[in-house]
C-alpha cells in the first residue's frame, strides 16, 4: 500500500528500575559455576540494556489485552499461533493490509500477511534503551562480583520431598536508569489521536505491570518518566527548523497534534 509520510513524532524519556530488573540472554556457552540466567548485555561496552524488542514486545502484550473486546479477540479468536505446535504463541495479527490500518494494534506494531497477503510495516519504532551516563558509573562502584548487576539467588522446592534446586538470576539493580526513545511516523491525520494516546496506554500499562522476566516474583517493576515529545513535520526537515514543536508531556497532546492538522 502506497503511504505518505507527514512527519515524525519522538517521545524520549527515562525508564528506572524499581526492583531488579531481569531480560534474559543466551546461557548456552555459560561456563561452569556461571550464572545459570545472565541478562542481556551490549557486546562492546559488556553494559545491560533493554532490547528495543522486549519493551516493543511488552507494549503491544498488554495493549492487545486493554482492547480485546473492541478487536473481537476472545480466546483464540482473531489470534494467530507464531510459535511452534509444541509452544504455541497466540497473538493478534491481521492477515490483511487494509485490515490493519483500521486496527489499533497492528497500525502501531505492524502485521505480517498468511498465504499471500502483504505485510503492513508498524507505524511504531522502539530502540534499544541503554543506561544513563550517571547510571553507569553508579554501578560502577557496586561491589556484587558482577560488572554492573548483581546475583540473585532462588530455590526451587519440591513440594513432596522438600529437595531444593537452587539457581542464580542476574539482575540490572533497583535505581538503575535507562534512556528510551520512541518514534512514530505519522501518515495520517485521521488515527494519529488514538495511536498516540494508545502508546500512552501502553506505557502506563507497563508501570503496573512488569517488564522483563520473573515479574510474578517482584522483579521487573519500572517507571515510566516522559521528557520530551517532539513533532516534527517533514517540511521542518526539508527547509524551516521553527516548525518543530517539542512538549514535556502527554498532557499538551492536543497541541502536538495542531502540528500535522495545520
């Protein structure tokens, strides 16, 4: 489907930890006496951060939820298995890209098409949300034996025998703060109200609930601070940089929309 491009709107912001935050990456090489869940690190810098993917993965979990009854979704109803028959993985995807504008979950995360439909590529770009400058060099000095985390020890009970199986988590600590950007391309006026407000939804959905692994156990708990939302009109891009408008919160959302219905 041809689409127009009216511009860009960023929201930036902070996202902190408010108990130790797990978001798990390959242990397969792990040698022994290791960590038997080390989370996700940058290869080059060796700094936890949190994959644009498991907060992109997260926002659109919880939002399916939020608006179940108004997408039709009850049980397997209007979901698709994109896992394995033996580990399925029901999610809600429209098969079709003309179906998919009109959805407020695939418009903002995309949709791919089954037995020949098109894809519809997401409106919605997440990026990889690294540690703050001060954030780093607080959990520099941390003495835990590990470089900017630490271990956490669990056990796991039989409930017949009382034998325990004891394994070691890795955790980002509770203080930790990482920086997040968000971009959402505008196509069209008529949806960007909901979009927006959706991804507002999505973000305060997660501060209630948790993000990472293990939250039933109290990890994972985060906030959520918005720093600045930037529209950004694709003529501020081509010539007048003075049309770009920039907001510190949701609450001036009607006037960012003013930007693009001008």
């Amino acid at each position: 489907m041809d689409k127009n491009l009216l511009g860009k709107i960023q929201i930036t912001g902070i996202i902190e930890c408010l108990t130790g935050l797990h978001i798990g990456a390959s242990n397969e090489n792990v040698e022994i006496g290791a960590i038997d869940a080390p989370v996700v690190r940058d290869p080059i810098t060796r700094e936890p951060y949190i994959p644009g993917s498991s907060l992109k993965g997260k926002m659109r979990s919880l939002l399916e939820k939020a608006l179940a009854a108004e997408l039709g979704i009850v049980g397997k109803t209007n979901r698709r298995n994109i896992g394995t028959r033996n580990n399925e993985v029901w999610v809600h995807v429209c098969e079709k890209a003309e179906d998919a504008l009109k959805c407020p979950i695939c418009r903002l995360f995309g949709s791919t098409g089954k037995e020949g439909g098109k894809n519809f590529p997401a409106r919605l770009i997440v990026r990889d949300a690294h540690l703050t400058k001060e954030s780093v060099e607080k959990l520099s000095e941390i003495d835990t034996g590990l470089q900017y985390t630490e271990w956490k020890f669990e056990n796991a009970i039989d409930r017949v025998t009382s034998a325990a199986n004891p394994r070691q988590l890795e955790r980002v600590p509770k203080g930790a703060e990482f920086e997040f950007e968000l971009i959402y391309n505008v196509e069209e006026t008529t949806t960007l109200e909901k979009d927006i407000k959706n991804i507002r939804l999505a973000l305060e959905l997660i501060k209630l609930d948790a993000l990472g692994g293990h939250g039933s156990r109290g990890y994972g708990k985060v906030d959520i601070k918005i720093e600045n939302i930037k529209g950004i009109p694709v003529e501020a891009i081509k010539s007048d940089a003075n049309k770009i408008k920039e907001f510190k919160s949701f609450e001036q959302i009607n006037e960012l929309f003013t930007v693009f219905k001008s």
